[in-house]
C-alpha cells in the first residue's frame, strides 16, 4: 500500500491509523498442546515493524495494542530506553550471512549523496566479511564500533588474528580457514593506495561519530556486559531480557517493533537505524519458507505448515528516508510470505529522489510493485 499527498491530506488520520487499529486488533485463536500436554489456545497474529520520523506512530500502535489487550507486545527502540539492539550482531544467523547483510547495509546508506566515497558507497562484501569473521573468531561478539575501528588499525588486526589462532587452535580446518583469511587482509594493506586509506579512514571515523553519544551507543552498540547475563540454571550466557535480537525470533509471536528516532535529532544515525531495522525485517520475511539441506524448512511456523507463518507488517512514514531499489523486489514476493508493506510519503518524486536519477528503473518498478495506491 502506497499512500502519498501534502502536508495536512490525511494520509495519516485517514489511512494509516485506521489501518493499524485493524491490523493491532486481528486475532485468529488456535488450538495448542502445552508441554505439560494441556490443550489451550494462543492467537495467531500480526507482528510488525514501525518506523516513523516524529514517534507518532509507535505511540499510536501502543495506545491501539493496549485497547486490543496487547500492551506487551510493543518493543520500543529509541536511544536511551529500556530496549537495546545491536545494529549488526545477530546471534541467530552465521557471521557471513550478517557481513552481506551490512555490506548491503553500508552500500545504500548514502545512496541519494553527491559524490559519494568509496566505502560507503561501494563497500566490497568481502571487506565486510573478512574483518567481522576475524572479530567472531577472536572474541565471539562483535558491534558497529569494533568493526570500524579494526577496518582502520592494523595493530588491532594483528591481535585479533593471533587471539584466532589461539582460540581455535584445536581446529585444524579452523586454523587454515584464519590463515587464508589473514593472507587476503595482508594482500589489500600492502595493495591499498594512499587515497583508499585515506578514504577509509574518514568513512570508519564518521561512522563511529554517528553513534559517540552515550545514549545512542549503549542502544545500538551495546558492550558484551550490557547484552549478555549468565544463565545459572543452564551454565550458559544469554541475551538479557531487553535485548532485542532480531525478527527471527518475533514474526511469529505478534511482536511489534518500534523505532523512535527523528532525523532531526539524530541525523546520520537515524537513518543508518532506519535502513538497518528495515532491511533486517525484510531479510527474516524472505528467510520464511526457505529449506535446509535435510529438506526441511529453516524457519518451521509456529502453529505447524497446515497453518503457517502468521502475518506480519511494516509501516514506514516518511518512507523515502529508508527506501531502497531491494523494496521493488521484495514487493514482488512478500504477498506469498504473508508480509505486507504500509508506505507514506508526500509524493512519487520523494521516492525517485531518493533512489536517484540512475536508479529511474528501479523507482519505477517500485511503484508497480506497490499494489495499492491512495
């Protein structure tokens, strides 16, 4: 659904909210065996991800899951609040598949910007996949900080891959893969001009300026102490109970996800945020349905196939600010994934303004791809 029209047309009080009462309201009950094998009932659902410039519309969806008996289903981002989210570590996914999401990520961050440089703009996944798999094998926990600042210090490099190789010394497959990986690093130090350091160097130092506020670092780049707690009973560490890990774990358990972070406040980091948010809830929609090498699905829907996956939505305000030529091809699937995308913006060439003048194809596929215009 893609709603656009001026400041004052209504496409908020006449589109938006009525459409996210019913969505926050709809509750399909289904019949379930408990682990003490008692028949109950839990409700089948819709979960979703908010996103919005003012916080208007995160404050709305709780108001309306409150009224539906839904309070606790609300996860409120914003910098300084009870909930945490590291913007890149994700437990439930192997650190490749978290590298080419950020290397995406990272790519169309700066996408609409004149002149851009070549890290941000055409940041090589490899890059990406290199530096975050010496970070997972020499500490197993990794933020967008660590990151930056190992991509630009070689004496960090140097004592993470020797921190590796002790660590994983048992393994000898493990111990070649870190060798190999150590030869590409130390092939692009010695190959990399003056004027790519130099380039990467500002990108990496910009990056970690977005998030030097402490409010915004604890939320989005929180240390291994703020995330994890130690599970006595089990022996193992976990996530703490305000961690929020990602959408794998919440599409099918009616969660809804808000962010409440203005551009006008925040800035770069907003957006960095927004795009994130976005790009991951997509990410775990279109993991939906996907079988593993024993033939089975990955992601099995919590009420059984004959059911399947429950519902799930995103509303964006202000959607240019997040809009990316990967929203044409996700429309395009999202339907059969039972997901749905709610766009406002005040007109067509918002959009085409932010994909670009190179990216004319894909703005215009975007808009035929959104099935629903008001």
């Amino acid at each position: 659904v893609f709603v656009t029209g001026g400041i004052g047309s209504g496409k908020t009080s006449a589109v938006a909210y009525p459409a996210l009462r019913q969505l926050l309201g709809f509750r399909r009950p289904v019949r379930v065996r408990r682990s003490d094998r008692s028949i109950g009932e839990e409700p089948w659902s819709f979960s979703g991800l908010v996103l919005d410039e003012k916080g208007d519309f995160t404050r709305a969806a709780a108001q309306y899951a409150e009224e539906w008996g839904r309070a606790s289903d609300i996860i409120r981002i914003a910098p300084g609040g009870e909930w945490i989210w590291n913007v890149i570590y994700n437990p439930n996914l192997p650190t490749w598949a978290v590298a080419y999401q950020l290397g995406w990520i990272l790519k169309n961050f700066n996408r609409g910007a004149s002149g851009g440089d070549p890290f941000w703009e055409n940041a090589p996944k490899e890059l990406v996949t290199e530096y975050l798999g010496l970070l997972d094998d020499a500490e197993g926990y990794y933020t967008l900080f660590d990151y930056l600042e190992t991509l630009i210090d070689d004496a960090k490099q140097n004592a993470l891959h020797q921190k590796a190789l002790a660590q994983h010394a048992d393994d000898p497959d493990k111990v070649e893969e870190i060798l190999r990986r150590w030869k590409s690093i130390e092939r692009r130090r010695n190959e990399m001009s003056v004027n790519l350091r130099g380039a990467l160097e500002a990108c990496a130092k910009a990056g970690i300026d977005m998030f030097r506020f402490p409010e915004l670092r604890r939320t989005f780049c929180p240390t291994r102490e703020e995330y994890f707690e130690h599970d006595e009973a089990a022996g193992v560490m976990r996530p703490r109970a305000n961690v929020f890990t990602g959408f794998d774990q919440v599409l099918d358990y009616g969660k809804i996800v808000g962010l409440e972070m203005p551009k006008q406040i925040y800035f770069d980091a907003a957006v960095f945020v927004q795009v994130s948010l976005k790009s991951q809830w997509q990410d775990a929609v279109l993991r939906r349905e996907g079988i593993g090498s024993d033939g089975k699905l990955l992601l099995p829907p919590r009420f059984g196939e004959k059911i399947g996956y429950c519902p799930t939505f995103l509303f964006a305000d202000e959607a240019q600010i997040s809009a990316t030529p990967k929203d044409a091809e996700f429309k395009a699937v999202c339907r059969s994934k039972r997901a749905s995308m709610w766009e406002l913006t005040q007109s067509h060439g918002s959009i085409r303004g932010a994909f670009g003048a190179q990216k004319a194809a894909d703005a215009n596929t975007y808009f035929q791809n959104s099935m629903t215009h008001i």
